[in-house]
C-alpha cells in the first residue's frame, strides 16, 4: 500500500477541491496524509465532507493541523536563532524582490507611463516594500514546510499551496522543492484586486461629485459674514497634522510630546483619527477641546474648497488608466505594478487634498511598517510641506522588508545607534537629526505613584514581555519558557517580588493558561503585581529594583535610561540585529537560562559580587547622546524653525534645509545627517 503526504499552506474552500482533484487521480495512493498549517471554517468543512466521501471509493485520509511555532522548529534550522529564522524569511524576499525590480525596470514605468513626477525614490521604494509584502506569505509557508520535513525527516512530499502572481520567481529561490510535486490553487485574487480597485475608484468619483455640488449649495444658501471669517481665520496660519495612535497623556509616551518645545498657537495643531486599531478616548476628545486644538475625523472628512480640484484629480485618472492597459499589454510585468500605482495615485490624491484643505505644512505621525505611508510624502510635497516620523523602536530596522518603512522628509532618530541598521535598507528619508529618546522626559518626571508595590520590601524584578506570533522572533512557546523561568525563581524565594508590565492589550501574561496555576500561587503568596499596559515602561521599571525584558528590546533601553539596572534575556539570538549593542553590553545580554538564574540569585544577595550586572553605561551615548530628558524641546524647534521660514516665503526644500542648518549650530552638527533631497 502506498503511501502519499500532501502539505497545504491553507486549508480553504480552493485548496480543498485542488487537493480532492488530486487525490482523486492518483489512483496509486490508497493512504494520504494531509497536514496544514492554517484554514478556514468553511475550508475545513468542506474538507471533512469530502474525506467521508473519499472514505466510500476506498481512499484512506489521515489529517493534522501543524501549528508550528518558530522556536519550536529552531533546532530544525542550522542557526537555532528564531531571529535569524525570521530574516533569513526577509532576505529571501528581499532577494526575490531585487530580481523582479530589475527585470520589470520601474524608473521606466514611473517617467513614461504614470507621467506623475513622483520622486524615483520614493515610488521605488514603495514597489519594493508592496511586492515584498505580495510575496511574504508565499515565502513563509515555503520555508517553513521545508523546515517541518526536515524535522520530520520527510524526503518525498506534495505541495498544494496559494498561486502567487510571483511563483516562478519565487519557485527559483527554493530549489529544494521538485516542482512536478508543486500544485498551486487560484482564489480569483487578482480578478478581486481589480474588481475593488474599479469600483473603489467608481465610488470615489461618485462621492467627489457629491461634496462639490453639496459644498456649492451650502455656499448659495448661507452668506453671513461669521461663516466666511471662520473659514478664513481657520486657514490663516500653516497647521501641524497629528495622527492619532498613541493618545495625548503626557504621563505616557503620545502623540503630542513635541509641542511645549514648539511654540506653536493651539489653533495650529490638527489631531486626526483613521485607525481602527487606535479609537480616540473620551479623555482625549475632551483634552482637544479643551487645548483649542482640531480634531477631524477621516472617516467622516470630506473636501469642500478644493471639492472641484479633487474631482478633476480623480477624473485624470482615467487616461492614466489607458496609459497603464496600453503598457501592460506590452509588458505582462506591469499588470501587477500597474495594480499598486492606481492605488498609490487614489491615496495620494486623497491626502493631497486632506493636507490642502486644513493648510497642513507638517505631518507627524510614528514609524509604521507599511509601504502606504509613502501615499503621505508624496501628498504633502505637493502642498509644500513636509512629512515627519520619529524612531518609535530599537527594534525599527531589524529586518529589511518588513521593518518600519522610512519614507519621510524628516526622521528623527534616539541615537547613533539606530544608523547603520537604518543604512543596510532601502529608505527614502532626505534628513536624519539625531534627537535623544522621543520619550526621555518620561525617565526625569516625577510620578505620582498610587501602586501599593512600591512599599512592598522584597527584591523587586520588572518583567517586559513583548508581542508575539508563531513566525516571528518572538513567538508564544518562547514566552512561556521566559515567564517559567522567572515565575519559577520567585517561587523559590519568597523575598522576590515580580511586577508585570505587559507590551498590549493581546500579551496579558494572565491569558495564558499554561501559566495561570503558577501565577495564582505567586498571587497568593503577593509576589506577583501587574500594571496596566499603558503605563509607561520609565514609569514602570522605577518601581523596581531591576528590569528584565524578553530579547533586545526598547522597554530594557528605556529602563536604563532611568538609571536602572537592565537584564536583556535573549532567548531568539538577535546577535544579528543589535551588533553594536551585543558588543557593548555583554554583562546585560543572558542567552542561557541556568546562567542567568544564577546570576539574579548572587545579584539579590550580593550586588557586588555581579560587576557591571545589567549596567547599560557603556552603550547609553550612542543611544541617546543627550540623556538630558529634552529632546522633545529639539524637535519642536526644528518645527519652528520650518513653519518660521515657510511663513517667510521660502520653499519647503529651503525651509527643510534651514531649519537642518539651524539644528546643526544649536545641538551639533554630527546629529545631522543629510541625504539626497
């Protein structure tokens, strides 16, 4: 009897028929093992169905779900680093991405086809970062196949797995794979993308005529004076926009940090919303009104000065969408690129005309990792005005493809350290200022602490965990050995006390059952406190007497920025992506568990006996050269500086460049760092 063993990236309606297709030829297999690595609830109960009825014809299936988990598969992979399995994933794409850049020859594209002006820059990298996010997924379930069956010792297997508009591309760079033994299944994806892409645009269109027309019909209908002296003071001076994510509490890190430094009138400062993930609190709605700030929906924002504008914008388009078929048809390459720049030109558009209508001269928000943040820059470089992001994490340039997507006209950066991580990708920034930590006034405030730990008299260790996933550096089983490893010390000693500073609302340590036994008894035994995520980690780590976080991380950074004695247990062997730092904090950087116990342990009784034991001293000047707890005083002069020289009449290059100038002579000049504008 034969034996046949099929993997499936994803369990879906599509794969499931694909594979039943398949099953149902190969008349030589009577026993078939499937395993899958995700699925859908309607995937998998088509998938049941069809084994009863493949059970009648004699076809025997046996079944399992693999949900793997990166550094359960680590010994699998010759580095054993859940770090280095996560980049080598990133440059693949990366080297995926390369090829197909040079092959499709987008510089061509951008000058004759889109005709837009678009700086080659900033459209290059926004192909890269798209196309690499088209091929993740793909890349991913590849590899971590190949990593399963060498674990498993499988030699001999079939692939059922999502086509990829890229898949002989991809196909090239995993040469493990025999490719009579690949079956791909489609799901109409492309077709979709099109589909939304049309009737997005369609309805776009049809809502600009809408705003135009109400706009004028509200104009005939109301002539008093109020209204036209409100418009007109609303726009007097250039505006800052703020995204909102991170909320307006100055006790934590936030979103308007920079503004005591500024000098900027209330009525300058514009807070949007346009992130589900990031809804504006009570608290906060309440703070903008108060401030004499502006608050503006997205959601529910529409032109209205520029409604004519915006709609001629739209309808411009069209001709471009001729120019795009015409060039596709002559180069199949371009379908895919041609799909990405209609929607690049939709939101341009959009935050063209966002930026115009509220007189936004700079637009701050913090570092995503999404290629349509580039939609922004090229929005406000229209509007003569500047785009702005700030380092949000240590981590922010680990990995190449999918680490933060550093477009902006300005970057302001902690420090130093931060720039040759920077360097080794793909950006597009035109000046990087050195700035100190955005947040280091936090680690000079004094708090008022109403947390009943600070008059517990025990050791005290403040954890910070970080977020996880199965394919990522970080992932659950890695967690839980880290939690276990301390849970486990304070259950051996009754004077040690653990204060939980959990990274979000999805890392709650609490949630996760396999530790909820170990954590009662530390409860029951007060041992054990948890703080509210939100609260910041300077707040945080001064409650204790040492910090311990998962990995290389920012909230371990942050805490010795206080002073604290910081212990980065490094479970993932992010050597690779923190080169410096591991080289200049070997005293703080724990990769073994036994060692590291043992070294709390002679800590706690005897801190002496432990030299340099979590003393971050050595590397602090390259991560924040000031330490002085000002620089959200720096950036908001820098802003100054800018809004002074536009409101002068200069250009937004000059203005960007004075400004850098100004920087320069005042906090020196090796913290500025000027690329090609």
């Amino acid at each position: 009897m034969t034996k046949e063993v099929y993997w499936l990236d994803k369990l879906s309606i599509y794969s499931t028929i694909k594979l039943v297709l398949t099953l149902l030829i190969n008349f030589n297999s009577k026993t078939n093992e499937i395993n899958y690595l995700s699925y859908t609830n309607k995937g998998k109960l088509i998938f049941f169905i069809s084994i009863k009825i493949l059970k009648i014809i004699n076809k025997k299936v046996v079944h399992k779900f693999v949900n793997y988990d990166f550094y359960n598969l680590r010994h699998a992979n010759k580095e054993k680093s859940t770090f280095n399995m996560d980049l080598e994933v990133d440059l693949i794409c990366k080297r995926i991405t390369s090829k197909l850049i040079n092959n499709i020859r987008i510089d061509n594209f951008n000058n004759t086809t889109l005709q837009q002006n678009y700086r080659t820059k900033h459209f290059h990298l926004y192909i890269e970062r798209s196309m690499s996010y088209e091929i993740y997924n793909t890349v991913l379930n590849l590899y971590v196949i190949s990593l399963l069956n060498i674990k498993n010792k499988t030699q001999n297997y079939n692939l059922i797995i999502k086509n990829n508009i890229f898949m002989n591309d991809i196909l090239k760079d995993f040469s493990i794979y025999n490719k009579n033994k690949i079956k791909t299944y489609g799901n109409f994806r492309e077709f979709i993308s099109w589909l939304k892409i049309i009737t997005g645009l369609m309805f776009q269109i049809k809502k600009s005529i809408y705003y135009y027309f109400s706009y004028k019909t509200k104009k005939l209908l109301i002539f008093n004076k109020r209204t036209k002296d409100f418009e007109k003071d609303d726009i007097s001076k250039i505006k800052i926009a703020v995204q909102y994510s991170r909320g307006l509490n100055l006790d934590r890190r936030n979103d308007i940090f920079w503004y005591e430094g500024s000098k900027l009138l209330p009525e300058q400062i514009l807070i949007y919303s346009n992130r589900k993930r990031f809804p504006i609190t009570p608290e906060d709605k309440k703070l903008i009104s108060e401030s004499g700030f502006k608050y503006i929906n997205l959601y529910s924002w529409k032109p209205k000065k520029s409604s004519l504008n915006y709609l001629k914008n739209l309808l411009s388009i069209i001709p471009l969408f001729f120019r795009i078929v015409k060039a596709s048809i002559k180069n199949n390459n371009y379908w895919w690129i041609s799909k990405v720049s209609i929607q690049l030109y939709r939101k341009t558009s959009y935050w063209q005309f966002f930026f115009q209508e509220n007189n936004v001269g700079i637009h701050i928000h913090y570092l995503s990792n999404t290629p349509q943040v580039v939609t922004r820059v090229l929005a406000i470089e229209k509007n003569q005005g500047i785009d702005v992001v700030y380092q949000w994490s240590s981590g922010d340039f680990m990995v190449p493809m999918r680490g933060r997507v550093l477009s902006s006209h300005i970057y302001f950066a902690w420090g130093q350290f931060i720039i040759n991580p920077l360097k080794s990708q793909s950006s597009s920034e035109d000046i990087i200022l050195i700035s100190g930590h955005i947040s280091s006034n936090l680690a000079y405030k004094k708090f008022n602490y109403k947390n009943k730990v600070q008059n517990i008299d025990k050791f005290k260790i403040c954890i910070f965990d970080s977020s996880y996933s199965r394919e990522i550096y970080f992932t659950k089983a890695m967690m839980l050995e880290f939690y276990s490893t301390l849970i486990n010390l304070a259950t051996q000693d009754d004077n040690i006390h653990l204060i939980l500073k959990y990274k979000g609302p999805n890392e709650n340590p609490d949630n996760l059952k396999e530790l909820i036994p170990s954590i009662n008894k530390l409860k029951a035994r007060n041992q054990y406190t948890i703080i509210d995520w939100k609260t910041s980690t300077f707040e945080a780590s001064r409650l204790s007497d040492i910090t311990i976080s998962l990995g290389v991380n920012s909230a371990g950074i942050e805490s010795a920025l206080t002073g604290k004695r910081s212990i980065h247990f490094d479970l993932s062997l992010m050597k690779n992506g923190y080169p410096t730092l591991y080289k200049n904090l070997s005293s703080s950087i724990f990769i073994n568990k036994a060692l590291l116990v043992q070294s709390l342990k002679n800590y706690k009784n005897n801190p002496s006996s432990v030299p340099n034991f979590g003393d971050h001293n050595s590397a602090l000047k390259s991560i924040d050269p000031f330490q002085d707890g000002k620089s959200h005083i720096r950036i908001g002069k820098y802003f100054e500086w800018f809004l002074k020289n536009r409101e002068n009449g200069s250009s937004m290059k000059i203005s960007m460049i004075n400004a850098a100038e100004n920087y320069s002579k005042e906090f020196g000049r090796e913290n500025v760092i000027t690329n090609d504008i």
